[in-house]
C-alpha cells in the first residue's frame, strides 16, 4: 500500500512538477534555515530534515503534490528540549515522533478529523500564520537599520516582481539581489553563515547518540507526542486544503505512516521532526506542482542547492529571510476568515478565537485544537440541548396532570427537563409521556429517576409512558442502526 | 449464463467510448453481445481529469488571500474544460448511441461519469455483465507496443468478464478457447456450455505446454462438457511459449474469438515470468474475452 503509486502519480505532469518543484526548493530553503533558528539548532539540521522529509512523502505519502519539510509549527515545540537535552535528544525525539505517527496511521486516528471543526482548523492556519510571523521578531529587534531596509526592499520585490514578470520565483530573486547587495556594499548585517553549520556534504545516517534507557524515553516521550500531534494535525489539514483546491481525494491513513517514516529518516539522517506545510503546498499547486514528482523534485533541489552553494547561502542576510517569512506567514493567513466574523454565529468566531489566542500563549497548535474542539462540542451540546420542550395538560375531572416530552434529553438539556415538572402541585395523577423524546445518556435517566421519585413522595400515582422507545438512543455501539431505516425508527416518532 | 440472468438483477452490457480509433468497433461488438445475451446495452463516456495544472504562476509568492485566489482560479479554468469536455462526451455517446441503435439495439442507456476509468468501473461493477473496451484508448492511440493507460489496472480490478477489442468488427464465427484446466479458464469453458448463442459454433478447444498426459485429461473432460451442450469441438494440444502459439494457431485457423482466463497466477510469477495475458493482450490480432 505504501509504495503502490500510479505512473500518472509520477509522470502525469512532469513539466509542470518539475518547475513547480524548483520554485518550492528555493522558497524552502529559507524557511528550513528559518525554522532552525526557531529550534534552536544549527540550518543544517533543517535543511537535511527538509530534503529527507520532502523526498520520503513523495514516493511514500498519501497526498501527491503535498510539501512536507522542516516547519514553524513543529520547531516551536522542541525549543525547550534542544536548550535544556541538546541536539541529539532532538534527533531521538524526532524518530519517536515517527514511530507514534506510524501507529497512529495503522490506527486510523486521521479519521478523528471529522471531530476538527471548520473553525478550528481555520483558527490552527491562522494562529499558525502568526507564530511564523512572531518568530521573526527577534531577528527585527536591537538590529541596525540596515536589516530593516533590507527586509522591506525583500519585501517589496517578492510582492512587485510579479506584476512584471511571473516566470521568475520573486522570493529568489530577492534573495539573489540582496546577498548581492549587502555583499557589495559590505553592510554589517547579520548572515546566515552567523547562524551555525550548513551542510557540508549529503547526508550520513547517524543512529541518535544518546543512552537507551528509561530516563531518555521519559524525556523524549511527552516533546515526541506533542511533535506528533501537531504534524499529523497540520499534514491532515493541508491534505483537505490541497484536495479543495485540485479536486482530487487522498489517503489520510497513508499520510499518517509516511509522515511518520519521514520523520524515522530526517531523525537518523540528523534532521529535526517535519510535517506537512500549509504555505509551500499552496506555492506548489500554484505553481503548476500536481504530483508526486514536484515534492521529490523541491526536496532533492534543495538539497544540490544547499551543498554545492554553501558559501554563497552563508551569505545571504536575514533580513531577506525574514522577508520571505513574513511573506509565507501573510499567504499562511485566511484572510476570509477576519472578513466572515461579521457574518459567522457568535459561538464560531468564539471557537476560532479561542484556538489562536490558545496557541499564540502557549505555542503549542496542539493545546490550541484541543481548546477548540472542547470549546466547539460545548456549544453543540448546548444548542441541541435547547431542542428540547415539555408540554403540559392538566385535566380537571381526573386529577391528572400529562407532561410530553419532546426532542433531546441528554446531559445538558436534562436539567431543563426537571424544571419543567411543577413538583408543588397537588396532583392525584402524574403521567410523563416519552413517546416523542430521545434519551441519549445516563444522566437523562437518571434526571427522570428523580421527577418519578419526586412525583410518588409528593403522593401522586405516576405513569411513564414510551421509556424504552425514547432511552433506545443510548447505545455506545452503533453497529445495528447504522442503516437509515434502523436510525428512523430510533429517531422517528415512536 | 442463464441460470445466472435468474437469479440475478439486470445486468448489462457496457461499452466504454472515448473516441479513440477503437471506439466503433467497440459499439458494434457491445451490440453483438448485448443481442446476444439479451441484456440490456450502456454506453459509458469517461472525463478524465487531467494530470496537467490547468494554470501556473511561477513567482512563488503568496499573499493576501492567495489560496481563496487559487481556488476560484483553478475552479473557474476546470469548469469552462469539463463543460467542453461533457459537449464533447455528448456527441461521441450520440453517434455511438446510432451505430448501436442501427445494429438492433432498441434503447441503449447512455451514461456519463467522472474519475479514472477504473475507478469508475469499480463503483459500477455489480450492474456489469459483461465489459466491452477498446484495447487502446486516445492517450496511447500511436503506441502500438502498450496497451492502454487503463487496461491491465481495470482487468485485475474487475470480477466480470472484459471483451477486449482490438480490430473492426466482424462476427464471430470461430471461437478458440485457451483451456489450461485454472478456474480462470473453467469459467470460460461454462460461459461456451452455458450460452446458447454459441453453440451453433465451432470451438476450438486449444491447450499449450502442459505435460501430454495432463493436456489430454484436460482436453477430454473440457470436450465432453463443450460436446453434451452441442457445440462442434476441434480440439488441440501445442507446444511452444504459450502466447506466441495461441497467437499463430489463431491466424492458421482464422479464429475471430479468443476466450481466455486472465491473470491467474500470482504477481510475483507474473513479475519473473511475464504476464501471459499481457502478452496475449499486445500480440492478438483478434478480440479476447477474459475471464476472471
């Protein structure tokens, strides 16, 4: 399954994937060197992390014409471990990385997607747009002007070149003009090659030097399973982003075990832990990029670039970096989604807000999509908890007073079911009637356990009608109702 | 065949038209058969979605709002190609749909669809009787030495019997069975004994490169069963690579019909060996019926 792609898969497009490609490699390279810094490492762990992971999804993923590399998202969680262990817990967290998300595919947690809102997952894009852009700061803070003039002249030929000419990648071009530039002019600003090593050589495999003991695990497990968290969260988003915009399907399990694999390799080729990129994947179908080539092609340039162009890449001002940066964080950003908080309900706004504002504090995406999903299913349970009514007909002549329940009774609406029942009234007769209310859990049962013992102490003979239709609704195992006319007749009118 | 059609739903005969060179001779076998079997005749017309980026901006920057951009952009060029491509469908069906209807064919159902070929068999495979291509389509229509882009993936995908065209159509007179005793082949063998269309045809009833004691055992029991159900049997026993001399004993005996078991060995052999009927599919001059 892993490996089975169709020759159209690989040669369907081979102009298109090919150009396509070397625009990605040359937008990737700044950001692999970038997303080292944020880590904390030197650029050559990001740049070997990023030709292994591009290289490695493209024959094994599940998603063609997807960029996987080194990214922001997956960089801010190993700041801590790589200050506090060093590199080489990194790379031993990075392959545990792998190892979980390999389980997660065979497990077919992707398809605990369904449970990501629409808002969510526009929240985690745009929280993710502002933790790059806010990764850049330090580089813009206590610098000489000089790195601000050359960030906006990066800036200004990334977004105007195009207007001109749209044959050339802008983003390189404003690299080459700039190196060149702050080179000529011997501008004191700071460099890549200030930074730390870049690849000498290809890559050598390299088993993590660390002990195999018990304490190890215990520090690299919880970094790897937030690691794997969000590179799954993130590659499974950009897969549904990239299946929006070719109109073609993927399979997300699959991409689960690749990313995985993918990190295994970046871990013992010495690289840091990747995942899928939103901004790169965009730049790439944009560009023509539709299959498994372009990301081979973007992974494998990238790494001839680094190699044989080392002296010339140490060069390069970061200033420009952070221009290219801050471009794909602007690209990163759904701007649509700023202009919809007029017109989206209240409690959706509230969930994308509460995902950014979650992950901005803590920084991790992880803790942000959790919020927004507690925060998203609260609402739900809180608006079908309001389909609920009761109904109530006093008859004179009998003494009877007859309550209908009508709609959902489950834990956030079984409390308004009690309120309902007039417990002080002097009633010889109390019928509850069930026949057109669903019980979905214990605590609704339970909630009529109570008005039925309440109804008897207050001295009242007391019916329910229509209990075991209504409580049908509670069953954890959905396998018999699975078919339309089985659901209809849970739900229906019993 | 017929105990099958009580049984079971209607099923059909379906064409596959794409306008390729094949595309008539398919329509006039998909008649034959449809007539035939007295089921009902579908003609399926598939819109690729091609592989190649409909637009392609190289600047490599994003911006405000680029990805809602790309999206309206791809959307719109994708549209204005499938409306063309869906006109286009259309008139091939429509002149498919009046060959069929002059050879006989009272209401053929005319079907458009989406996705690659064999996925969109896939997801029709239970209403199909039996499955008429063209050996080639409009891809590698110039490409005499491969068979179609779609062709092997949709025979090993599919359960049902795949006539596989690769000439205009001339009726057939003389069947030739390729019998080498696997299930593959014992269905094709049941197919002549139970269909009733046949039996006023001779069936040459050929085995190569088995061992002469277990051919004639073979051959015996394949004639006896072919023989009570009335057909004529030639039968015979050939040596040689078996592709190449079903191949020749086709042209020697001018046989218009091959039915054959497809696939029946296992990938790795067929990745040592060669798949036999990979082979038999580029060499044939003549139509294969291939059984699964």
């Amino acid at each position: 399954m892993l490996l089975s792609s169709t020759r159209r898969d690989w040669l369907g497009n081979v102009r298109g994937d090919s150009l396509a490609g070397i625009v990605v490699a040359l937008a990737l390279i700044p950001e692999a060197i970038a997303f080292s810094i944020i880590a904390g490492v030197d650029p050559k762990v990001g740049l070997y992390a990023s030709f292994c992971i591009a290289v490695l999804t493209s024959i094994l993923g599940g998603r063609p014409g997807m960029i996987s590399a080194a990214t922001g998202a997956m960089a801010l969680l190993m700041v801590t471990l790589v200050k506090d262990h060093g590199l080489q817990y990194l790379l031993a967290a990075t392959m545990l990385t792998g190892v979980l998300q390999i389980i997660a595919g065979y497990l077919k947690l992707g398809e605990l997607m369904r449970f990501v809102s629409r808002s969510v997952v526009t929240g985690f894009v745009n929280a993710l747009a502002i933790l790059i852009f806010l990764a850049q700061l330090p580089e813009l803070t206590d610098v000489s002007w000089h790195t601000y003039a050359v960030t906006a002249a990066g800036l200004a030929i990334i977004y105007l070149f195009p207007l001109i000419n749209k044959t050339l990648p802008s983003p390189l071009l404003a690299i080459l003009a700039l190196t060149a530039a702050s080179t000529y002019l011997g501008l004191d600003i700071r460099t890549v090659g200030d930074l730390g090593a870049l690849p000498d050589t290809l890559p050598i495999f390299l088993w993590p030097d660390v002990p195999l003991t018990l304490d190890t695990l215990k520090i690299v497990f919880p970094y790897a399973a937030g690691l794997a968290v969000v590179g799954l969260l993130e590659s499974l988003m950009t897969a549904t982003i990239i299946d929006d915009l070719t109109d073609t399907p993927s399979d997300k399990s699959r991409e689960c075990k690749a990313q995985g694999i993918a990190n295994i390799g970046a871990g013992l080729l010495g690289g840091m832990a990747g995942c899928a990129m939103i901004g790169q994947s965009v730049i790439n179908i944009k560009s023509g990029g539709r299959g498994r080539l372009s990301t081979l092609v973007a992974g494998t340039v990238l790494l001839l670039m680094v190699v044989f162009f080392e002296e010339q890449v140490s060069m390069i001002p970061m200033g420009v970096l952070v221009s290219v940066m801050i471009m794909v964080s602007i690209g990163t950003f759904n701007w649509g989604s700023i202009r919809d908080l007029k017109t989206y309900p209240l409690s959706s706004n509230l969930v994308m807000l509460t995902t950014v504002i979650v992950v901005v504090w803590t920084h991790n995406l992880a803790y942000g999509v959790l919020a927004g999903v507690l925060l998203a299913a609260l609402f739900f349970a809180n608006r079908v908890g309001r389909f609920m009514y009761v109904v109530s007909e006093r008859n004179e002549a009998e003494d009877r007073r007859s309550y209908k329940v009508v709609g959902q009774v489950f834990f956030a609406s079984a409390e308004k079911m009690l309120a309902a029942f007039d417990f002080k009234e002097a009633v010889s007769k109390v019928v509850i009637d069930l026949n057109r209310a669903h019980f979905w859990d214990i605590t609704a049962v339970s909630a009529l356990d109570k008005a039925v013992i309440k109804f008897r102490r207050e001295g009242a003979e007391i019916e329910v009608r229509g209990l075991n239709e209504a409580s049908e609704t509670i069953i954890d195992r959905f396998g018999v109702h699975d078919k339309p006319e089985e659901i209809d007749k849970v739900l229906g009118e019993h | 065949m017929s105990n099958e059609t009580e049984k079971s739903v209607i099923t059909e005969v379906l064409a596959c038209i794409d306008g390729s060179r094949y595309s008539s001779a398919v329509c006039d076998y998909a008649a034959w058969f449809s007539l035939s079997l007295s089921a009902p005749l579908t003609l399926l017309h598939n819109l690729e979605h091609s592989e190649n980026a409909a637009s392609s901006d190289l600047s490599g920057a994003i911006g405000l709002g680029s990805r809602e951009a790309l999206l309206e952009e791809l959307t719109s060029i994708e549209a204005q190609r499938n409306k063309l491509l869906i006109e286009q469908g259309k008139l091939m069906l429509d002149a498919a749909k009046a060959r069929v209807v002059a050879a006989g064919i009272a209401a053929p159902t005319l079907k458009q669809r989406h996705d690659g070929l064999t996925e969109s068999l896939i997801a029709m495979e239970n209403d199909i009787r039996l499955l008429v291509l063209g050996v080639r389509g409009e891809e590698h229509a110039q490409d005499a030495h491969h068979l179609g882009g779609h062709l092997e993936a949709s025979i090993r995908a599919l359960h049902r019997p795949i006539l596989v065209v690769n000439c205009d159509f001339k009726e057939p007179k003389k069947i030739m069975l390729a019998y080498d005793g696997s299930e593959a082949s014992g269905k094709a063998l049941e197919l002549l004994v139970n269909s009733q269309r046949f039996t006023h045809l001779p069936v040459h009833l050929v085995t190569v490169g088995e061992s002469p004691s277990t051919a004639s055992a073979l051959q015996d029991s394949a004639t006896q069963k072919l023989q009570s159900a009335g057909h004529t049997v030639i039968a015979a026993t050939l040596e040689g690579e078996p592709s190449k001399t079903l191949h020749s004993y086709q042209d020697d005996h001018d046989i218009d019909l091959t039915l054959m078991g497809a696939f029946s060995h296992t990938r790795l052999r067929e990745w040592v060996l060669g798949s036999m009927t990979v082979k038999m599919l580029l060499s044939s001059s003549r139509p294969l019926l291939l059984l699964r």
